[in-house]
C-alpha cells in the first residue's frame, strides 16, 4: 500500500489533506469531528487580535452557483475571521493538538499591518504547540477594507515586510496564504519567500459577486436589500489555483518554496492534480462544508488506490511530477497535428459536436451523409481544437488523434514532419525574422 | 380481505361494486403523478439540447422539445408553455396520453446511450400545466377577416382547427354530435391518463381565444349535412372521428354481456362513481391496440378477477405499444395472441364463454388452425377497429372520395371536394392518436387560411 504520509514543512500528518482556514475549522467541536473522521490536519480559523471578537453579519453568509441536480459548484462568502473571543481559541487549540498530537495544527492570523500587533500574538499561539502559522493575507472581503487579508497580499512589499516579523519572532513554519486577486501570482509568491517564509498556500477565495437577484435587484447573499462582493470557492475555481500553483513551483526564483494547494479540492483525483503540479499537499473547504468531514474517507482511498495502481511509493514520487511539462505557448510543439475521430458506435447522435463546430469554430462535422444523420469529421477541415470532444455527452466517443509523422495533413495538405519545432522559430513569427 | 368484501369482489357475472371506493381511488388515480418543481429541474437537466433533434423529427406536431426543456430548465415554464402551444395547442392533453414511447421518448438520444429517455412527456405537462393554472393565453385573434369556417367534430383534430382559424381571425361554428366537447380526449381514453376534469379544462382554455362557437348535439348526416354546412360557411373541415365499431363477425344475435370497448371507456371517464360500474368476474378483450389497453386495464382496475387480451395477431404486430402492453401485464391482465373468436357460448341470455380459434401466418396471409380454446367470460369487449359509423359514413359517402373506409385527405387535409377539408381519425391518414389528430388539424387550419385568403 502506498505511504500517504505527509511532512509539509517539518509538519507532520498521516494524510496530506488538511481542512483549510474556514468555518469548518473555528473551533474545537469540528475540528475534533474532522480529526475522527481522518483528516490529517487543519488550518485553525483565522484569529485576529486581542479585544472585542469582530461581528458578522447576521443574514445569509453565503451564495452559491449549482450544476445539474443543484450540485454545488461554487460558494462565495462574506463570512470575516474568527468571531470568537482570542483565548477561547488559544484554549481550545491547544487542548486539540495535546488530543491529536499526530496531526497537523495550524494556526491562521490577521492582524493589523503593524510590527508590534503582529509580536503580541505570535507567543500566544506559539504557546498553544501548534505545528505552524498561516498568514492570512488572502481573504478579499470585509477585513481587506480594514486593511488587512488580501489588502496586504495584494502589495508584494508588505507580505515580505511581515513575513519577515513573524519570521523574527517565533520559531514556528510560516506559511503564507495568497490571494488570487492579483495580476501576476509570482510576484507575491517572491515577497514571501524574500520575507523568510516556508511556504505558501493558495489560493484564497476569489472576490466575486455570486448572483443578483432579479425580483429584487440585490446581489446575493442580500443582507436587507444590499449585496457585498465576497469570496468564490469551490470546484469552479479550481482551473484558476492549479495554473497559480504551477506558475509558482515553475517559478525559477520560487521553485524551492513549498506549497500548500488550495482551491476546488473535492476529490482524490483534484489533490494528486495540485500534488502533480508541486503542491507539498492540500486545504479543502468547500467540499467538507458540502458533504461533510466523511468525504476524507474517498480522499485517501482514492489516492492511495491511484498510487498503487501507478506503483507511486509515496508522495514524493508524485509531487511535482507535471511541473516540468508546463511551458509556455510559445515552446508548444506545432509539429503535432490531431484531428478529431468520431466513433459512430457509441455516437448517439445528439448533434452538438456538428452544431459546436458548425455555428462556432471550423465546419468540420457532417450533419447528413447520404440522407441520414450522421456526424462524421472532415479532415480537411478539422483543426483538431477538441472542442467537439468538449461538448459530447459521451465519453470517449470522440477522440483526437495524433497524424503519425509521414501522414499528410488533409487541412494544410502538407507532411507532418517528426521534428519538434515551435512558434519560435516558426516562419510567420516576425521576432524570427526580426533576429535575421 | 375480509368475507364480506372477498364475496363482493368474487360475484359471478357482470356487477358493480366489486371494489371499495377507497380502492377504486387508488386505482384510478394519475398513473403518472406531474413532477413537482424541483424534479422538473432535474428531468430537464438531462436533455442534452441537441442539434435538429431527433425527438422533434419524432413530434407528430413537431414542437421544438430541446428548446421548450431548456426553458424550463432556465426556471421560464411560461415560455415552455408557449414553445409547446405554439405547435399544439392540446400540448396538455398530449403529455398525458401520447404514446411517447414511441414518439419522442423513444427516438431521444438518451433511449440511445442508456436506454432512459428525457421525461418529455412529463416535463410538457409541467410547462402545460403551470400556463393552464394561471390561464396564461399566449395567442390573440388577427383582426376578423369575416369568414366564417364550420368544423365537425370537438374532438382534438377540429379543436386544433378552430383554434388555429379563429388566430386568423376566421369566426368559426363547431358542430359536435354529444352533448360535451373533447372527443376523444373526453371519451376515449383511460381514466387514469388524465384524471379529474382536465380534458374539460383544456377545451375551455382552448376555446378562450373567442370566435369559436360549439353546437351540441349536431352529429354529420342526422342534424346536419354537408351541404348545409358548405352552404353555411366560407369552408368546411371535418374531424369527427370515427363513432361506428367492426362487429364480431360471428353468426347468430350477440348475447348479453358483449359490448364495445370504446363504450365502456366512455362510461368511465363520464362516471361520477366508479362503484357504480358493473364489470364482469371474467372479461375477455378481443382486439391488439390502445383501446384494447385501456379497456382490459380498467376492467382489471374495476375489480375484474380474469382479464384476458386476445389478438389475432402477434403482441409485436399489436398497435398498442410494448409499453402499453407492459402496462396491461402489470396490471394483471393476461395477453394472449395469434387468436381469434369464432363462437360465443351463452347461458340464460347472457355470454358465459367464448371460443377462440388459434391462428397461423401461412403465406403471410393468416389463417385459422382449427384448433380452439374456450374461455369462461360473463363480459367480452369489441375493441377490433372503428369505422366512420353509419350517420357520418352515409353522410360523406358519395360526396367525398374515401379510401378503407375513411375520408381520403392530401398532406394539407385537403379531400377531393372543393371546400371540404378532413383530419383526425376519420381521414386515411388517421392514426388513432391525439397528437396526430392535433397536427392534421392546425395543418388543415393553414391551408384553409390561405384559400380563404386566396
């Protein structure tokens, strides 16, 4: 059986899935079920400092957007950090990680941007034994109009400017959560390592609003008429963390910082994706908050099934692994030419790869073929774009074939060639020409 | 069951009150209870919206089905409604009793890849339904053109008629032979497919348009004739069904006992008490399609103990559907084919049996074996074809062309006299299902309009 074991950071756990810094980790009775349940570790509720516990709102919290069946694939938030006294916390932190002592305990923070708010609260939490802090420098809603989560995380100089404090000040890991809402993720990513971090962990949420409502006119969730933007989550973001996860791990000045991935996990198959790309293991939120802490039980089963059948030993043998197939556009090999095959068994001829190809891209599928409905590809047509293969209901019904070099290539009516060769050097590309 | 209701149900020959009334409710309720909103939902989120949909091609009124689903699914069920009425103003009735197993069910891509169909019909009652319940209109009149159209018959072809021409702005007089609209909806089909009053609701919300006059109690050739109505009216189109039924076919007076099945049908949909109905211990049903059906499984629902179908033919050649057929199974009723009667036994005036004669294919051509069976039954149900019946058939005999005993119609509902058009089950190119009827009305309508306009 493959070792799912985690070390993140000197942090140790028995599985790499943590339970991200939300509502399902804010105090000692859910964290205590998650454990139970399996989960490996938790990133404590945010705690911001000592003094009357900030208030929520008292209407909805959150929105959501559905699939089929109303399955929930994203949430958006305007929930703030904890709203619990700071001791209460600390109290309760510190009984849980003396219950679990082998599971990860991380404690997530936001203060105000100042040296000494931040020196005051790091040996209270130190005092705990918690294994980590978390720096909070994601959450785009509420706090950041006080200064602070992702108001912070949005100015490279200041993540470093912090991470720098805590890293003076206690000698615990230091991983510093990023928000997506950025132009460029690497920027931050390089503060915080500049800063002294062990790591980092994203994504945050991603500001957004998630609906308005049309009898109304409120954006949603609507507190008394009014909407604020919140923090999107869930399975439809997850496209967004993975590429802001690789970006940092095929970062050269980031490639050695460790990362915590977050966004959209609700599967096995998500985590080893995020693992893949250089995650050092996962946060999930919004699936826990959907189905509950159970969910673990897939989770690991899943991955250790996936490992063994892959005959992956640990986690090490999969971190990272896609990372150095992640290029940019300009390396693509353009000598690879596919096209889209159609396997007229298991068509059931609904139609939507003609109509897709048809109204929207390169007229390569037939409607009719000799008076009956039959979608067939045009090679001379086909760009090999997959949208077609996007839009069938059927799996593996249509797939793209590679033209093996020799072949000719019925669109361009050219030979496609065995080389590699990309835009680069590509004929068409002035930069070539300019370089002549 | 307890003595006394065990001896009600078990009461040799035709009584009624073999059941209890709670029974009978649960028996008759709607064999397919409507989705409710959220299942709505989640049935139209299977359709895959497909380009040129074969459920559409397979729609006898070709009513844009993907798009209709989409809307529902996109929470706008008024603009479903109107999707589908645009196409078929009976888009209610439709969605309970076509046979969409083998319409639009049947050639939807999911039956392909998994065999479970998109629940068209369901999700068109649900769109139907919610525009009924508001009383939602979606067409107006054009402005009166001051022609006037007479169509026989109230059933689904001449409703679809009338609603169509009085759109055009033509005023319309609907001459119908009972004394209640809907036809077939109102007489001919099995209770459970369309509970309460809803056949009566609809013709109301049809005829809500205006223009549309319906005269009671004017059956073609006894109170009206075709003359009269060309003489009356700018055009005339007819589509009242078919009211005679195929005898037997065996020799000597019929006994007690043996009756027609669209007459029981039509007892039963009219029946304020079920109770009330007498049904046979034993009941036998000659004939193979949907009347068949829904004759055997009322009989069954009525707390018939024995009901037996029997075909001449093969289940497969049965115009009732496979689906159908399964209904009937589960019910209890027992099918059995290649028979045919040849002798009715009788016991003090009423039917007490009936002998069947097994039957062959032999050069396509089918023919008795010789070899018999008698079954016991104190009832026996004609369900063996429906002709034009002697009041309409003498009616149009002679002024119209006919073909197998029925009005012979272009596509566009024309017959061979100027004026006359026909659809529905009357015209050759009937097919014994509302929705059919429904389309060959609308279509007549247009052609209509067009001459009328001419």
């Amino acid at each position: 059986m493959a070792d799912i074991s985690n070390n993140f950071v000197g942090i140790k756990s028995p599985n790499p899935f943590w339970l991200a810094s939300a509502p399902p980790t804010d105090k000692a009775y859910n964290v205590e079920r998650a454990f139970k349940a399996g989960w490996g570790g938790v990133v404590w509720k945010t705690l911001g400092e000592e003094g009357p516990p900030i208030v929520n709102v008292n209407g909805p919290r959150y929105g959501a957007i559905y699939g089929a069946d109303r399955r929930l694939l994203g949430l958006n938030n305007i929930e703030l950090i904890t709203d619990r006294d700071l001791y209460l916390n600390l109290r309760e932190i510190k009984e849980v990680k003396k219950k679990w002592p082998d599971r990860a305990v991380v404690v997530s923070l936001m203060v105000p941007c100042e040296e000494q708010a931040w020196k005051t609260i790091l040996p209270l939490v130190e005092e705990t034994g918690a294994d980590g802090i978390e720096l909070n420098f994601g959450c785009p809603h509420g706090m950041s109009e006080r200064g602070m989560g992702s108001a912070v995380g949005q100015v490279p100089e200041y993540i470093e400017m912090v991470t720098r404090w805590c890293k003076q000040t206690t000698r615990m890991p230091v991983i510093v959560k990023l928000t997506p809402n950025i132009s460029d993720i690497r920027y931050p990513a390089r503060a915080a390592k500049a800063g002294g971090a062990d790591a980092v962990s994203l994504i945050n949420t991603v500001s957004s609003i998630i609906s308005v409502n049309l009898d109304n006119f409120s954006p949603e969730p609507s507190i008394d008429g009014k909407g604020s933007h919140g923090g999107f989550c869930g399975p439809a973001v997850k496209p967004i963390a993975l590429n802001m996860v690789a970006e940092i791990a095929r970062d050269s000045e980031t490639a050695s910082l460790p990362i915590s991935g977050i966004g959209g996990i609700t599967t096995w198959r998500d985590a080893a994706e995020f693992l893949a790309l250089g995650a050092g293991n996962v946060q999930v939120c919004t699936a826990a908050m959907t189905y509950g802490f159970k969910i673990i039980e897939e989770m690991t089963s899943g991955l250790e099934t996936w490992m063994d059948a892959q005959g992956h030993q640990s986690l090490d043998d999969i971190i990272g692994r896609a990372v150095p197939n992640v290029t940019d556009w300009q390396y693509l090999n353009l000598n690879y030419v596919t096209k889209a095959k159609i396997d007229q068994d298991a068509c059931i001829k609904c139609g939507r790869c003609h109509i897709a190809c048809e109204d929207t891209s390169h007229q390569a599928i037939t409607l009719m073929v000799d008076g009956a409905r039959h979608f067939e590809v045009i090679e001379e047509e086909c760009v090999g774009c997959n949208l077609c293969v996007n839009v069938c209901p059927v799996e593996n019904c249509i797939t793209m074939e590679q033209l093996p070099a020799g072949s000719k290539d019925q669109r361009t009516g050219k030979k496609v060639v065995k080389k590699y060769a990309n835009w680069t050097e590509h004929p068409n590309n002035p930069s070539v020409t300019a370089a002549e | 069951m307890q003595g006394k209701a065990r001896r009600k149900r078990m009461v040799e020959g035709v009584a009624d009150g073999r059941l209890s009334a709670a029974e009978l409710q649960e028996n008759f309720a709607d064999i397919h209870p409507p989705l409710d909103q959220h299942e709505a939902l989640v049935a139209s989120d299977r359709c895959y919206f497909c380009h040129d949909a074969p459920c559409v091609t397979a729609c006898p009124t070709a009513i844009d089905i993907p798009l209709f689903i989409r809307q529902i699914a996109t929470g706008s069920p008024m603009g479903a409604a109107e999707t589908i009425l645009d196409q078929n103003i009976l888009g209610g009735m439709c969605a309970r009793v076509c046979p969409t197993e083998t319409l639009c069910e049947q050639a939807c891509v999911r039956e392909v890849a998994e065999g479970k169909p998109v629940q068209i019909g369901l999700l068109q009652r649900f769109a139907t339904d919610a525009a009924m319940a508001k009383n939602k209109q979606f067409f107006q009149r054009m402005p009166a053109t001051g022609k006037s159209v007479g169509v026989v018959g109230a059933g689904p072809a001449g409703l679809a008629c009338a609603h169509r021409l009085a759109m055009h702005g033509h005023n319309v007089t609907v001459y119908e032979g009972r004394k209640k609209p809907g036809g077939l909806n109102e007489f001919g089909i099995a209770a459970y497919k369309t509970v309460d009053d809803f056949a009566r609701e609809e013709v109301d919300y049809v005829t809500a348009i205006g223009g549309i006059n319906i005269h009671y109690g004017q059956a073609l050739g006894s109170k009206v004739t075709l003359e009269k109505l060309r003489d009356d009216h700018d055009a005339v189109f007819l589509g009242m069904g078919l009211s005679g039924i195929n005898a037997l076919g065996l020799k000597g007076k019929e006994p007690k006992g043996v009756e027609d099945a669209v007459d029981f049908i039509a007892r039963l949909r009219q029946a304020s008490n079920k109770g009330r109905l007498p049904i046979g211990r034993r009941v036998v049903v000659i004939g193979g399609g949907m009347t068949a059906v829904d004759c055997a499984v009322q009989a069954k629902l009525l707390g018939a103990e024995e009901v037996t179908i029997a075909y001449r033919r093969g289940q497969d050649q049965m115009n009732a559907s496979r689906y159908e057929q399964d209904l009937a199974v589960g019910h209890g009723v027992i099918i059995r084919e290649w028979l045919q009667p040849v002798k009715l036994k009788t016991k003090s005036g009423s039917v007490s049996g009936i002998t069947l004669e097994y039957t062959a294919l032999d050069r396509k051509k089918l023919v008795g074996t010789g070899e018999t069976i008698t079954l016991a039954a104190d009832q026996v149900f004609r369900a063996i074809g429906q002709t034009l019946g002697d009041d309409n058939g003498s009616a149009v005999e002679g002024s119209l062309r006919l073909s197998g005993g029925r009005i012979t119609t272009k596509p566009d509902g024309a017959t061979s006299l100027a004026g006359v058009w026909a659809g529905g089950d009357c015209t050759s190119h009937g097919d014994d299902l509302t929705v059919t009827a429904v389309a060959q009305g609308r279509d007549a309508a247009e052609a209509i309009n067009t001459a009328l306009q001419g």
